[in-house]
C-alpha cells in the first residue's frame, strides 16, 4: 500500500432515537485534517457498503461538518466529500423526492424540499468549492447537511405519518433483537 492510501473501515451507523443523531455537529477545523482524511475514507466504505447514496458523520457517531454523496449509477461512481457544507442558495420552487435514511432503516417516505440549491464547501483537499445541484443530488444533499443539524427527514412529516413511520422502525428493530 503506497503512503497516501489509507486504508479503510466500516463503522457501525447509529439508529433513530439514538440521541447523537439530534446534537448539532461542529465546524472542522485546520487541526482536524488527519482525523478528517480518515474519517472520509471510512464513511466512503461504510455508504457504498451499506448501501446508501449520502451519509453524514454524525450517523457514524462523529459530531463533525462532513459529509460524502455519490448518487451516481454503480457503474460510474462519482463520490464527493464536502466539510464544513453550506447551502448558500435554493429555489423558491420545490420538489418532491422520496428519502429513506440509512439511520432509519427499510422507512421511506415522500419528502418536499427547495427543487434546487447551491452549496458551498471545502473538498477533500481543503479546497473551497460551489456546487448548484437538482433533482436526487439536490435531495441528498440537503438531507445529509440536515443530519449536521441533527435534523430528520421524518421532521418534514405529518405528526400522524411521523409517528407510523417510527413506530414501525421500532418493531422491526425490535423484532430484530429478538431474532439474535
Ligand atoms: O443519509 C442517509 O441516511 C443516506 C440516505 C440518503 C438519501 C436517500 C434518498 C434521498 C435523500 C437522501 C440513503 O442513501 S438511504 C438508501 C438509498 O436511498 C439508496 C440505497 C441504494 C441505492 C439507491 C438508494
Ligand atoms: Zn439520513
């Protein structure tokens, strides 16, 4: 393996209600770099085993601004990394877009967010970066920089829809327990 490999592990992903996943993540900082360059690579493993199109470091229990997409087909990936996003613009119009959560497993629901937005972040080289996104990435990244707020998609349901959604995760990872 050559020095600037690193290489990578799966980390567990924290389930809905654990209470990591509603605290509010904090800017990366310059002394943050090493940890950080780990940390992307093994969230890069862990997304694209799980699989998932988005994850956020809070749903690897690291209360840290970074987050990696690929929402391109298996066969072309194209993975992003963004520390520190921030969505600098978004459309007036909106769209719906169904989401599931990789932190709320076998749930999915329709989800009506901003069509589109621009995003501004740092790269996996520290470099600053805009991206304007629509569509499946607009959802996903929107979604993910909620994680960093410590914001669900089940936030944007009905109270009644909320509820139902979570009570079935509840049994199912009950039931699961129970299987093991
Ligand atoms: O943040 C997460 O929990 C990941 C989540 C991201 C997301 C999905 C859909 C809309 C917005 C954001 C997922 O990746 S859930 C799994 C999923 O959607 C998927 C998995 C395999 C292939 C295609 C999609
Ligand atoms: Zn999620």
């Amino acid at each position: 393996m050559s020095e600037t490999q690193i290489e990578a592990h799966l980390l567990p992903i924290l389930i809905c209600p654990d209470p990591k996943l509603r605290k509010v993540a904090r800017p990366v900082t310059p002394g943050d770099t090493e940890e950080v360059r780990e940390l992307i690579s093994d969230m890069f493993a862990t997304m694209y085993k799980a699989p998932g199109i988005g994850l956020a470091a809070p749903q690897v229990g690291r209360l840290l601004r970074v987050i990696t997409v690929d929402v391109a087909p298996k066969d072309v990936p194209a993975p992003l990394a963004l520390i520190n996003p921030e969505i600098i613009a978004k459309s007036e119009e909106t769209a719906v877009q169904q989401e599931g959560c990789l932190s709320i497993p076998d749930q999915y629901a329709d989800v009506v967010r901003p069509a589109r937005v621009k995003v501004r972040y740092l790269d996996e080289n520290w470099v600053k970066q805009e991206i304007e996104a629509e569509g499946l990435l607009a959802a996903c990244l929107q979604h993910e920089i909620d994680h960093l707020n410590g914001v669900l998609f089940v936030d944007y349901l009905t109270p009644l829809k909320r509820n139902i959604l979570l009570r079935k995760l509840a049994k199912a990872q009950k039931d699961m327990q129970a299987k093991r």
